[in-house]
C-alpha cells in the first residue's frame, strides 16, 4: 500500500513540478546505488517545500525524507508530506516561546559568556540544555548554567556585530527561548528505515534559505549515520566507491551506510520564479571510514571528533555538486566570466557548473592578485552596462546592422509574439485572479522571510507558497468557471456540452486544463521571442557607435579573462 501512495504522490509532485518549472535536467542517475541502505543529502535547500517535491519525484529510489512535524500541519502539502513517507523531526523553534524582559551581556565580567536579564524569570520559565536567541536568527547559545532570575552562563558567546550591538543595548534586547527536545525517536526510526535496507533523505543545513553560499551542515545527519554503522559489533566496513552496498541479513542490521551528496541544483538565479529551470545532480557515492564509526563508539570528545569528521567530508560532497560563492556578487562574476572564457566549448548545464567550480575554486586563491580585481572590476561594470541594455552576455554579438534582413527578422518576430499574446489572453484573463493571489501571498511570506539575516531576498519560499496558494485556489476557481460554463450551456442549449450528460462537468474541466497546457506552452514561445527581440529592437533604437562600444567592451574582457585563466591556469583549472 505504502509503494500505491508513494507513486501517486510521485505522479503529483512530476505534474506540478513540470507546471512550474520550465524544465528539469537530471544528472548522475548512475551514482545512486540500486539497492541497500542510502542516506542522500540534499544542497543548497533553496525552496522550502520544493526541494523535497523534486527529490521524490526525480531519486530513482524510495525515498523517506526527514522533514519537520510543522510541514505535516499545511492543509494540502501535509497530505502529501505524509504519503511520501517522511520522518517527522520536532524542532526546538517550534516550541518556541517569547523570554519575559530582555537580555544583555554582563558588562562588569571578563568574558561574554555571562548573559544578565533586565525583568526575566530565568529560574522559571529556562532550562539548562535550551537555548536562548535574538530576534531575526542573530545568534543564538545553549544554556549552561542559571545562577538565578536574571544571571545566565551561555556556552558559546555571541558574535557579529550587530548581536553585540543589540547585546549591549542600555535597555537590553527581547529574546527567544527555544527548549531542548529530545530526538532519540528520531534516530530510532531512521536507523529502523535503514536496518531494512531502505533510504532516507536530508536536508543538511537545517533550513531554506536565499543565500550564494552553503549554510553550516547540521550534526543530526552524521549522528543518524554514525550510530547505524555503530549499533553493529560485528560489521566490516569498506569503501565502496561504486556504491556497492553490503548487508548482514542475519543480523538485520546495517553494516554499510552511503551517503550521496545530491544537488537539487539551481543552477540559475531565479528559482522563484514560473517556468524557470533546476537541475538535479547525484554525487558520486562515499563510505564512511570505519575509524569514525570506532572514534563514535568511544562516545565522548571522540564521538565530536568524528561528527565533525563526516560533516567535512559530506561538505566537500556536496561541494563538488554545488556552485557556491561567498556573495551574489562574487557569483554573477564567475558566470560571467566563464560565458566570457574563449577556451570553453562545452554545451551542457554539467559541464558548465564545472567550469563555474573551478574557477571559483581559482578565485578564491587568486583573489588578493591586483590583476584578478581589475578584471572583477572591469566584469563588473561590463555586467551593469549589459543591465543598462536589457541583454545577457551571450547576446552582445546578435546585435547586428540595420540592414533589411535585420528589419524583416524584427517584423516577424513582433507578429508571432502578437499572435501569441492574442490567444494567451483569454487564458490570462481567467487566470489573474490565480496570478494575483499568489503573488500576493508570496509576496507576503517573502517579506516576512527577508527579516531573518540569513536571508536576502526572500525567495526561498516564493516558489513554495505560489503552488501552495495554487492547491487552493485552482478547484475553486475552475469550479466556479465549471459551474458558469454549465449555466450557460443549460440557458442557450449548447448541445457540444449537455449531450456528455454526467460527464458535462468532467468534459468542462479536460477543456479548461488542456487549454491552460497550450497557454504555458504559448508564454514559454512569447517570453523566448520576447528575449530575443530585445538585441534586434537595440540594433534598430541606440546609435550604431554605442553599439559597436558595448562589443568592443566585450570582446576586450573576453581575451582579457582568457589570457588571465591561461596565465593562472594551475591555479584555476584545479
């Protein structure tokens, strides 16, 4: 029964994620091993419950993913969440509760682990082992010692700038205390889903987020998998690099665990946005050393050790899955960069995030070089002027003369994108409200978001309430649109319609979706068209001299990071 349901959620998750996205490309299918225990570990979580939908619909295996209890309470994507098989984990922030008074950091001690409360009830309402955090995720500490109601020692002292700035506030700061929960049914279940040589997947750094760069790796994932491989005695323990898995069916137990970094890559800067693209990457496969699994045994500052140990190794995992960069900046200069890179003729979205790793790899080795923050200035200007124009890199050199063909292409193409416009605008008309109900409410969650300084923009979850808002909204409105189609049928004696009887209404619906299918399809062709125009309109509208400046700009750059990758290429080309 749990196969039935899995599979139909599946079938659900492929239909709107290829409603949503324009295009979804796998890559690595091969890694995964076909059979045995698999834990998979999924970067960067970049939209919220999106991820988790691509990974079931796109893992070729069953996958049961560790997802919070909260995720389970959402009218529809609850349903779904708990059909897919996942193990719900209790989070502390879900438990959540506003501190009474305020904190701040005792100003007469040496250290900033002593944290003094201005009206607080520490002895009441704390506990040692929770934590205590700042408003907007500034910074948070585990509670080692209450010395009264208001004096506490904090294990780890805050740091940043601005959590010191609120901490030494005269008024001192509101705070979030967050109590200890006790996950041992959490590692209990995902070592019994494991001993049965079934998978589970994790999203590693805890939360979703907006960011360039991958955020700090939770421990859970190396605890889970250290105390399956550390629950059997008498287990041998090899790398497998292929993925090959070993089981002692004697024992029931697992006696190898791999961990494959998997990528639910997006590989572009709007994930949020309808019709976009992702790629799905599979890592190759790693087999934890068995001198972890002995060091875990040892409990302890050994059993630290070796966490820490298997969180090093799954980062440079997903490292080698990931394109990653200290800021967006420093991002949109690598891409541009390699689309500038005369050396480069790959045509695949694989080859071309390699190349992005490698030289953000050289980068962040040559980037106090005066000539590397030359060419970063020089991109940099080159990637504002190209926002000036409306263009992308690639379509500098399709700006061409003003000569007849140029006109004609032009006129051609404004007449396919009216037509297009022309029949998508019914479709568009029916759908606004959908349009501006989902805007709207990921707009505001989006808002909310941003308020967190782990957080950008917000996008994380644009993607996710836009489908949300959809699950709700699309029966009601097609519902509505159903109902008036059959009034008007009944009242004219459209005989097309009544003569399907029972099946009226099912027939209504067929017609209203398959035409919804040809509309997406007409936006992708309008918004190609569109994009393309744009070099033909600047061929037409801004004087030839500027345009023969703006190529002159690029082709110089061109040579200049070519003959810059070539110079540092040892260092670069790693």
């Amino acid at each position: 029964m749990w196969i039935q349901i899995y599979d139909i959620v599946s079938s659900i998750f492929g239909l709107l994620l290829n409603v949503f996205y324009r295009e979804i490309r796998v890559q690595g299918l091969d890694n995964v091993p076909k059979e045995g225990p698999v834990i998979f570990v999924a970067a960067p979580h970049a939209n919220m419950f999106i991820d988790g939908a691509i990974f079931t619909k796109y893992c070729p295996r069953e996958v049961s993913f560790v997802m919070a209890k909260r995720a389970t309470t959402y009218k529809y994507a609850g349903s779904l969440i708990r059909g897919m098989h996942a193990i719900t984990l209790e989070r502390p922030k879900d438990f959540a509760e506003m501190g009474k008074g305020s904190i701040q950091l005792d100003q007469y001690k040496d250290d900033s682990f002593h944290v003094n409360g201005i009206g607080t009830e520490f002895t009441k309402q704390l506990k040692v082992g929770g934590r205590i955090a700042l408003p907007n995720d500034y910074g948070s500490s585990e509670i080692l010692e209450i010395l009264s109601d208001t004096e506490l020692v904090i294990r780890e002292e805050f740091k940043g700038f601005k959590a010191l700035e609120m901490l030494t506030q005269p008024n001192g700061t509101p705070y979030v205390y967050l109590p200890r929960v006790d996950q041992s049914h959490l590692y209990k279940k995902t070592i019994e889903v494991l001993n049965a040589g079934k998978c589970i997947g994790m999203l590693p750094e805890g939360r979703s987020h907006d960011r360039a760069e991958l955020l700090p790796l939770k421990a859970g994932m190396a605890i889970v998998a250290l105390s399956a491989m550390a629950e059997n005695s008498n287990q041998d323990i090899k790398i497998v690099p292929c993925g090959l898995l070993k089981m002692s069916y004697r024992l029931q137990l697992v006696t190898n665990v791999t961990l494959i970094p998997f990528f639910i890559g997006l590989n572009y800067s709007c994930a949020h946005k309808f019709r976009s693209r992702a790629v799905v990457w599979f890592g190759s496969p790693i087999s934890i050393p068995p001198e972890l699994v002995e060091k875990y045994r040892n409990k302890g500052q050994d059993r630290k050790q070796a966490c820490g140990k298997l969180l090093e190794i799954i980062y440079d995992g997903l490292k080698s899955v990931t394109v990653t960069a200290p800021d967006y900046e420093t991002l949109m200069v690598i891409r541009t960069a390699r689309s500038l890179y005369r050396n480069f003729h790959g045509s695949g979205i694989h080859e071309e995030m390699k190349l992005d790793q490698r030289f953000i790899n050289g980068y962040m080795k040559c980037k106090d070089d005066p000539y590397v923050q030359a060419i970063h200035k020089e991109i940099m200007e080159y990637i504002r002027l190209l926002k000036h124009y409306g263009l992308d890199d690639r379509q500098v050199h399709q700006i061409s003369g003003r000569g007849f063909r140029t006109l004609a292409l032009l006129l051609w193409q404004i007449i396919i994108l009216v037509l297009c416009f022309v029949l998508s605008l019914p479709g568009l008309i029916l759908n606004l409200p959908l349009i501006m109900d989902t805007h709207f409410v990921s707009s505001k969650k989006a808002e909310v978001a941003r308020k967190s300084c782990v957080m950008i923009a917000g996008h994380h979850v644009v993607a996710t309430w836009k489908i949300l808002t959809s699950f709700r909204d699309v029966p009601i409105l097609y519902g509505l649109y159903t109902f008036i189609i059959l009034f008007l049928a009944h009242k004219y004696h459209w005989n097309l319609i009544l003569n399907s009887g029972i099946f009226a209404p099912i027939n209504v619906l067929i017609i209203l979706f398959a035409y919804n299918y040809v509309l997406i399809r007409l936006l992708d062709v309008g918004s190609d068209l569109y994009r393309s125009l744009l070099p033909l309109v600047i061929s037409f509208s801004s004087p030839q001299s500027s345009i023969q400046h703006l190529q002159q700009i690029r082709d110089k750059l061109s040579n200049d990071v070519t003959e810059l990758v070539n110079e540092l290429k040892t260092k670069i080309m790693c």
